[in-house]
C-alpha cells in the first residue's frame, strides 16, 4: 500500500507543478486583465446579488433554487476539512508564508471562478423542474465535444463524490480518534464513525436536490459563524502576537523558513495546491452548483460564486490559520491534517475542544458530503438518466463515506490532488476557449447596470452564430413566467 501511495503522489505532485500551476496562474491573469479585474471592481455587486429570491414561474413556484442556495450549496462543498485539515497541512509542509500564498490565488484565480460559474448559467438547461449546469454542459454545448465533456464528468465523479468525500470523512475519522485517546482509542472507533456518518448521508441524499440544498442552507451559515467566533477567541486571546504572525506570513512567503525548512518552491506550490483544494475556483466544480439557480443574467451567479471564493479563502481558511500561528508553534516535523489546529485550540482553551472542533468538522464533513454528492449525481445525470444507475450511485456514495473512515490519510490526499489537477486542467482549457463569450456576459452586464438597471439577459444578446444556448430565450421566460417587460431600474452602478 506504501508503494501505491508513493506512486500516486509522484504523479500528483508531477501534475501540479509542471502543467497545472502555469495553467491555473496564466488563464487567471488572462480573464483578470480582460475582465478589468471585474473580481475586484464587482465586490459591491456580489453582495447585492447574494440575496436575490429565486424566479418564479407562471404559477408562482420557483423555478429552481435561488442564488443564495445556490451559494450555500457550493458553500457546502467549498468550506470543509480543508478549511481546517487542508490549511494545517499547508502550514505544516510550507510555513506561516503557505498562508499568503493562499490568500494572493483566492484573488487571482476568483476572475476564473466568476467567468466558469457564468458559462455554467448561460449553457444551463431545464430537467425534473429545477435547472441543471455546469462545464460538461458548456464543453458539449459551447465547445461541440461530447467526449471531452463525458470525461470530464467521469473524472468529477471519480473525484468528489469518491475521493474528496473519503477525504472529508477520513479527516472527521481522525478527530474523533484524537478526542477519543489517539493510538490508544479502540479500533472500532473510525469504523462506527463512518457507518454514522454514512447512514445520515443517505437519508439525505436519496432525497435528491431541494433537500440538499435546505440541509446545507440550514447547516453551514451557522457552523461557519461558531467556528469563526471559536477562532476569534483564540486570536483575541494571543493578540500581542497577532504583529508577529502577519510578519511572518509575509517574510516567510518568499522562503528560508527555518522554523518549516521549506524552499521557495514548496511554499508557493503548498499554497497554491492547498488554496484550490478550498476555494475549488477554476477547478470545475462550483459551476455545477452555478448552474442550478434561477437568476435573471448569468453573471450574478459568477458574482455570487466569486464571493465564495472570497469567503472560503480570504475568512475561513485565515481563522484557521491564525488559530495555528498565534500561540507560536513549533512546526518542526509537524504533522499534516487536521493535528495542527487541535493542537492549538487545545493549547489556548483547553482540552474541551477537541470535543467542539470535532462537532464542527462533522457539519463541515457532512455538508461538504452533500455538496461533492450532489456535484457528482449532476454530472452522473449528464452522462446517464436512467433512475437505476442513480439509485446504485447513491448507494455507492455511502458505502464510500464508510471506507473513507478507515483509510490511509495519506493515500486519499494524493489521490484527491491527482483527480482534482485533471479535472482542473480540462475545465481550464475549456474556459479559455470559451471566454469571448464570457467577456460578452460580463460587458451586457456592466452595460446594464451602468444604466442603472437590474440587468435581464436573453441570449439574443450573444455574438451571431453562438449555439447551444437552450434557456434565456426572453425576458417572459426569464423572469419566470411573468409578460416581458423592460429591465427594471435599480439604484446605482456598476
């Protein structure tokens, strides 16, 4: 098993530093510099658009999920154990100066976020009363490649609902195992976990998407806010040293860490590699969430999925953080996982919250499971309809989450980085070829609310001679079965 670990964390690391790294930075500050860094200027709007209530259709119900479900839902798979676990291996393999590497992508790469969470909305289409998307649809649709489209939908499969959700419940394993007496906890015990863990997945996953999404629009906004809070006491607790630690994540970015003994290189790629394992932007993975909201332009959806991004990195990953780094730890031969930070909080409150932090990352684990499921069901329906194949997917999915619990930790992180760089690098490309018609979206939208209106889009508004566009076809069936009218003004502009 060693050997096959090793083997598939060569090849993942081969992946991320040779191909994936120069393509996720160079189409980043491509879509960046001809965007006119719409990720930045556009902050305003991503809050404006957040709220949004889903359209309806003629008979008044909702034609799918609004754009914050649809935020929760990404949110869902977005903030988990990489959140906490992904963050300490990043400080425990690149130092306190992995952490800046983080936060500069989470800036870069959220203007591929914005244009592939956009092409997911435009190339949506209508099935089982809700919408469906995401880059399967836009390669097949936009691009006119079938096969490049199913591939990729196989490997998402292979990825999250398999991989990253053995991640999730093997990470939640761990904490139970560490709260439970580490090597001195019965073996029974990351068994009983992940049978736990799997029944509830099932009960809420065989229940298809609207329960999903009310499940994670229930669950993540509050356990976001307790472990935030949870992280601001730590800080508040060590604020003297709070200087120390920005200084360190700053100086220690650029290498000669002596405290992590890690080069340059290994800094910049742990925080690449770790960030996008958090934010997921440009991987291919939120459009599929993007997809499935009923707004009335495109890119409000990649605004609301920019945002995300924004929210992921740039606020959950820095409590964790800085949860790590304030007490000042030793990071000689730190262990990778989630160790660092139940280490820290131990350390500062008390050993109470191991029991806590195991509380969050169950909610972080469980919804996270949800949204990696979801993501895969949306792409296993793009490849097949039938019910049976669903049902047996579905299946399969908690038999996953139950052997995840009891498998090597280290061998389901490199097998996730592996899956993760090639789904990222066909959906990149993908966005490169199709990003005249995302810049197309995003000047319509800016026009718009330049006029001061709440932008409309009808795909009568696309270059001539763009296909495959099923929706948008007017202003009626836009706005949800109401007569066409012209766009509303609202205040201000973009």
């Amino acid at each position: 098993m060693d050997g096959v670990a090793d083997l598939v964390g060569q090849v993942s690391d081969g992946l991320w530093t040779w191909v994936l790294v120069p393509l996720v930075v160079g189409v980043a500050l491509y879509l960046t510099i001809r965007s006119g860094v719409a990720q930045l200027r556009w902050i305003p709007e991503m809050f404006r658009t957040i709220g949004e209530r889903s359209t309806r259709d003629a008979g008044g119900r909702p034609q799918s999920i609004s754009a914050f479900q649809a935020f929760t839902l990404s949110a869902a798979s977005r903030v988990g154990v990489g959140n906490i676990a992904g963050v300490g291996t990043a400080i425990a393999v690149g130092g306190a100066g992995a952490v800046l590497w983080m936060w500069l992508m989470a800036f870069l790469v959220s203007a591929s976020s914005l244009f592939e969470s956009s092409l997911a909305q435009l190339f949506k289409v209508r099935t089982d009363g809700a919408f469906r998307g995401g880059p399967a649809y836009y390669i097949e649709r936009g691009l006119g490649s079938r096969r490049a489209a199913v591939l990729f939908a196989v490997i998402l499969v292979a990825c999250f609902p398999f991989a990253f959700n053995s991640l999730q419940a093997n990470t939640f394993a761990q904490t139970v195992v560490g709260v439970s007496g580490g090597d001195a906890a019965p073996a029974w015990v990351p068994w009983l976990v992940g049978a736990s863990v799997a029944l509830l997945t099932g009960l809420v996953i065989f229940g298809g998407l609207h329960r999903i999404a009310r499940v994670s629009q229930a669950t993540m906004p509050l356990v976001a806010v307790v472990y935030l809070l949870v992280g601001l006491v730590v800080v508040a607790m060590h604020a003297d040293r709070l200087p120390a630690t920005v200084a360190a994540i700053v100086t220690e970015a650029w290498g000669g860490s002596q405290v992590a003994g890690a080069t340059l290189g290994t800094i910049i790629m742990t925080g690449v590699r770790r960030g996008m394992f958090s934010n997921e932007a440009g991987l291919g993975s939120v459009p599929n969430a993007a997809g499935t909201a009923a707004v009335t332009h495109p890119v409000k959806q990649g605004l609301v999925q920019t945002l995300g991004v924004y929210f992921d990195t740039w606020l959950v990953c820095s409590i964790t953080a800085f949860i790590i780094l304030v007490p000042g730890p030793d990071l000689t031969d730190a262990p990778r996982g989630v160790h660092l930070t139940q280490t820290a909080l131990a350390d500062t409150l008390g050993s109470w919250t191991g029991v806590l932090l195991a509380v969050i990352i169950f909610l972080l684990a469980f919804t996270s499971i949800l949204g990696n499921y979801y993501y895969g069901e949306s792409n296993l329906r793009y490849i097949s309809g039938r019910r049976s194949t669903l049902q047996t997917f579905r299946a399969l999915v908690v038999v996953v989450v139950l052997a995840g619990s009891v498998a090597s930790a280290d061998l389901v992180w490199d097998l996730a980085d592996g899956l993760m760089a090639v789904m990222a690098l066909i959906n990149l490309v993908a966005v490169l070829l199709l990003s005249r018609l995302g810049l197309a979206l995003v000047r319509d939208y800016g026009e718009q609310r330049r006029a001061g209106l709440d932008p409309v889009f009808t795909r009568d508004r696309l270059p001539a001679g763009v296909t495959g566009v099923e929706c948008w076809e007017d202003e009626e069936s836009v706005r949800g079965g109401r007569p066409g009218r012209a766009a509303e003004p609202v205040g201000g502009g973009g």
